[in-house]
C-alpha cells in the first residue's frame, strides 16, 4: 500500500514536471521534431520510467536529469537558432527528389528513401505521375513538398544566417562571385550582414540581420 501511494504521488508529481518542461520546450508538432527533441523525449521517459518502477530511490534523482535534459534542449535551440551549420548537422537539409519531372535517383540513395515512399507520398498529394512535379522535396521531417509546373515556384534562399548557399546557387547555375558583384550593385560588401536574401522575379532581395541589444 505504501508503495502504491508513493507511486501514485509520483505519477502525478513528473506528469506535471513533464507538461511544464515540454511547455518550456515550445510548441511543435510530432512530424516537426528535431533529432534532439526526439532523444531527450526518449530519455525523459527512460527516466520517468525508472521513478516509477522503482519507488525506493530518491525521486531527486530522476527529477535532476529530467532538468539536465531540458537544459541541453534548451541550448540546442539557442545554437540551431544562431548557426545555420548547427542545424543542417543536428536535423540535415531539405533534398531535392524530383526536378522537372526527373527523379533524383543519387539523392534518394544517399536519403535511403525508395520509390515506394515517394509514390504513396506523391498520391497523398493527389499527384499522379512524377512529370507533373516541377519540384519535390523531401524535408528534414521526412514530409514531401511537391510543386507542380503550374504552381507558384518554390524560391531558394542564396544566403541564410550570412552563409552563402552553393547548393542553391548551383541550381541557378550562378556562382559566388555573381552573388558578391549583385550585393556590391546594392552596397553590400560583407556577406554576414545579410539575414536572408533571395532571387525572385529577376532581382536580389535581402533583409539585414538585425543588431544584437
């Protein structure tokens, strides 16, 4: 009996815990999680777990590492936030699966996604054959973003956190120094200064990172 209300007690102690961690967190959805947010999510349970199974031990001690966790979380978000390399290599990139109606059959190799998905994902979509895709992308969150020819084309950022964007600019078939003379023209000279900038409709658009307080 007395283990029982111990459990008990403790059940509704780290469901509360846990509601205000995950609050802390920020609100995501599941297809939306990063590979740290699905790792402390695992090891908060672990841990919970280990509370409730075993009711002698000190319920600090499950408590500490459930903070500790959040903790890392929390620092994660601040450096995905801050580094555009940080996030590319926690989460990956955005891969392009199909271009004007051809698969890429490399990229789905090295994402080790096969046919099969891409089928069931393009007739999810209403999508019947691959040749209607201007573009798909398969993103970070395994979701599959199609573009038909006749849809607004997606528009690729050329600089993102002042890291110039050689993918991107390759698809263009434009280099780096095209991207530096267009900056010049406008008055940019250092590339960091740039938030986010985009070609679109013929012309380079960008938007200045904002000074730190």
């Amino acid at each position: 009996m007395h283990d029982l209300i111990i459990i008990s007690y403790r059940t509704v102690l780290l469901y509360v815990l846990i509601l205000i961690i995950l609050r802390i967190m920020g609100k995501r959805e599941v297809g939306e999680l990063g590979v740290i947010d699905i790792v402390v999510f695992v090891i908060m349970a672990e841990v919970a777990a280990f509370a409730l199974d075993s009711p002698d031990e000190k319920l600090i001690h499950s408590i500490i590492p459930m903070i500790l966790l959040l903790a890392i979380q929390l620092l994660s978000s601040f450096i995905s936030l801050k580094s555009k390399k940080f996030r590319d290599l926690v989460d990956g990139e955005p891969t392009i699966i199909i271009r004007h109606g051809i698969i890429m059959e490399h990229e789905m190799r090295k994402q080790r996604y096969n046919l099969d998905d891409l089928f069931q994902q393009l007739r999810e979509q209403q999508i019947g054959s691959v040749h209607e895709v201007s573009f798909a992308y398969l993103e970070p969150s395994g979701n599959l973003s199609v573009f038909k020819h006749d849809d607004v084309q997606p528009v690729l950022a050329l600089i993102a956190d002042g890291i110039i964007q050689q993918k991107h600019l390759a698809l263009m078939n434009q280099t780096e120094q095209w991207l530096e003379k267009e900056l010049k023209n406008l008055g940019i000279n250092d590339v960091k200064q740039i938030f986010y900038a985009s070609y679109e409709n013929g012309e380079l658009r960008y938007q200045l990172k904002e000074p730190y307080q």
